[in-house]
C-alpha cells in the first residue's frame, strides 16, 4: 500500500450528498483541499469542495480529471458504478476499494459475504429467474421482496404474503434480479461502524439504536438502552469480520435486527459513513467522517470516545409544509433556545416530502435529559 496522504494534499469523493458535504467539511478542518464528483450544479458537497467536477460517474474525462487532482479517492454513496472506481483504482488509492462496494451493492452478493463471515442473516432465497421464483420455499412467506441492487429508504421492496403476491410483487419490481427475505419479528433496530485501515487497524463506534419511519431512519439514540455488553460484543465482532475479510479500507455500516427472542441478525452493510453515525459529529472525540479521513489517507486510527449521550433526529423535507401543504420554515429559532441542540442543515434548495434536508443532533449529561430535549424538538418541529 501507498504512503501516507498527509494534509496539504487533495482528497476526491464520488458523489456530492450529504455524507460527501460532511466528509469534506472533516478533511478540510484538517487541512485537506477536496474535489468532489457529481452530476448535480447544487450538490450538497459539491457546493463547500474546493473543486466541484460536475459529471457523470462513469464519464471518462470527469473520472480522469477527478484522479488528476485528487491524491487519494473515497465514495459517499454505494450506487457509485463499480466500474469507475475500478476505472480510478488503476491510478490512485481508492477506499473502500471496487470489489468491497460491489458486494455492498448487490444484496445477493451481501448475504453471501454474511455467510462466508458465519454472520447469521435473515432466511432468503435469491430469485432472478422465473423458475427460482417458481421454486420458492412458501416458509420464507410472509416476506420482503427487494431489489437486488439500487433500494434506498425503503425503496425497491415490496411486503408479500403469498406465491400469488410474490410473483406480482416481482413484475411490479421488473423482474430485475431480487432477494427474498422472511419477514422477522423484531424487537429493534441497532447498527454499528468501524473504520479500518489499510494496516488492517479498526476500530469501532458504540452500538446505536435506530428507529425507522416508513422505511426511513428517524431516530438514532446511544448509548442504546437496551443493549447490553453482549449483543454490543457481539454486533462489534460481526463487523470487524465483514469487514476484514472484504480487506475493507474506510468507514463500514453494518445495520441489525435484534430479534424478540435476543438474537442478532444482520441486515445490510453501507460502504461509507452513515446517517445513523452522524452523532458522532457532536457526541464523540473523533467523528465517523474524521475517521473515513484518517482511514483513507493511511494516518493512524484511534477508537472514538462517546463524550456524551446522544439522540439524533432527522429532517426530512416534509417539515418544510403546514398541514394544508403550504410551505414554512421550521421553528429552528425555538429548538436552538434548548441545551444541547446541534444543527445541520445540508444546502439542499428544494424541500421534498421524505428527502432528507438536515439532521438534529441533541447532547447532555444523562439520556433521560437527552430524550427530553429530543422530545421537545420533535414537537416544536413537528
Ligand atoms: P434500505 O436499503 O431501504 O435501508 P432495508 O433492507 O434496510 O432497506 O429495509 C428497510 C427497513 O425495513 C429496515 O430497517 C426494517 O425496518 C424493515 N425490514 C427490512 N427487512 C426486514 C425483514 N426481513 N423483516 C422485518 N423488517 C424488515
Ligand atoms: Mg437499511
């Protein structure tokens, strides 16, 4: 593996959102200069970068001007063709590197990787063709038929409960290849990030507690009540495996079920910081983005420190609407008059229902201060 990139040098990043705008404010406040890639002219990152290369992600001259300027490259979001970063590959170190990103982007290869790892995940059958969707084992009903590749936010899935749902469920998909999953009872949601260098150093995050509203993270609390130091080591353990038998270079997401009866199920992994992780901006030592920093670069790991609770709120675009749809602005004023309210609001211009606009993160002394806080802004927002 290459030298150290140490600051001075620039950074580039495929894809200008949210994650890529928060990466670059971390690599600037240490110094980096940074070139981000995105299609969009008003990309969230691409705004605050210091060069913006308004492309597409597999056009040649974007790429190759990205690696011109760039000393080492990262990823914001999974759906980065892994064609261009095997394109970048050849020329710059890129973490997380092609191979890793395609096993995350493909939910049939991702369960796969948990089953090579002895990492438990959902029963499933992979259905890409008429005949498999014929051979489906009825126990896996009722179920979630997802998109293999290209599902965000609850997006690209469906709920069956029937063969008679399940095939009707894949035309309404296209019949692209899919992933069936047994629905599960859960109790909650938990996920965990660690960041791994090239030294094969990781270190990890406490573990979180996410709640979902319509497919969408809504809610993440840490430390999370309701899980102990077992399922802590346990959910730790599975992701550093994943992510040292990928040779995982950068900052991993690995999302669980936990199970009514206590047991741990994986669900997805991100190759990239997460929104569940944005806490860590304001509750820990060293943020999920310092780390994606430190791991791309080849500067040494340390484990991050939780200085305080934490809850996390997110803001979707619909609290930029009254209930009879007109447009507002949200009672910021009124929630940054509480203790402990951190904002981040990410330079998107236009508020759409479900988009993801900006997130809260509250802070105190005690989690029960914290969710008041928490609790307080919901409604003040709300
Ligand atoms: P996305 O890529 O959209 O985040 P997920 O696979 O994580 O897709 O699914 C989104 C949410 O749907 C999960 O966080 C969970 O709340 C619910 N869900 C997904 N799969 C299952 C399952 N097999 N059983 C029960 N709930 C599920
Ligand atoms: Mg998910």
């Amino acid at each position: 593996m290459s030298a150290v990139v140490l600051p001075g040098a620039t950074l580039g990043v495929m894809g200008g959102g949210q994650l890529g705008r928060m990466f670059v404010h971390a690599a600037q406040q240490m110094g980096y200069f940074t070139a981000v890639l995105d299609p969009d002219t008003a990309s969230p990152a691409g705004l605050v970068a210091h060069y913006h290369i308004q492309s597409d992600y597999v056009d040649e001259q974007g790429l190759a001007q990205l690696m011109q300027r760039s000393a080492a490259i990262t990823t914001e979001f999974e759906n980065v063709p892994a064609a261009a970063l095997v394109t970048l590959e050849a020329h710059r170190p890129v973490a997380p590197g092609a191979q890793a990103v395609a096993i995350c982007q493909d939910r049939a290869l991702e369960k796969a990787h948990f089953g090579r790892c002895g990492v438990p995940c959902a029963p499933h059958a992979v259905i890409e063709t008429a005949e498999q969707l014929a051979a489906v084992d009825a126990a896996l009903l009722p179920g979630i038929l997802k998109t293999a590749r290209l599902g965000y936010d609850g997006k690209g899935q469906v709920t069956v409960k029937t063969p008679e749902d399940l095939a009707a469920a894949w035309t309404q998909l296209g019949r692209v290849p899919c992933v069936l999953e047994q629905r599960l009872d859960l109790a909650f949601e938990v996920s965990v990030i660690v960041a791994r260098n090239a030294q094969g150093e990781v270190v990890h995050f406490p573990v979180q507690r996410n709640l979902h509203r319509d497919g969408i993270l809504a809610v993440t609390t840490v430390p999370a009540p309701e899980v102990g130091p077992e399922l802590q080591a346990q959910a730790v353990g599975a992701a550093e495996s994943l992510a040292a038998s990928m040779h995982y270079v950068g900052v991993l997401c690995v999302e669980f079920f936990v199970l009514r009866d206590g047991r741990l199920v994986a669900n997805e992994m991100a190759p990239r910081p997460h929104n569940s992780g944005h806490y860590t901006l304001d509750a820990c030592d060293v943020s999920q983005f310092e780390l994606q920093v430190r791991a791309m670069t080849g500067l040494p790991l340390v484990s991050p420190r939780l200085h305080s609770p934490a809850v996390m709120l997110n803001l979707l675009g619909d609290l930029w609407f009254d209930d009879a749809g007109r447009t507002r602005e949200p009672a910021w004023a009124e929630v940054l008059a509480l203790p402990g309210v951190h904002l981040h609001l990410y330079g998107k211009l236009n508020a759409r229902a479900g988009r993801k606009m900006g997130h809260l993160t509250v802070t105190g002394s005690t989690p029960a201060q914290v969710q008041d806080v928490a609790q307080r802004c919901a409604e003040l927002l709300g």
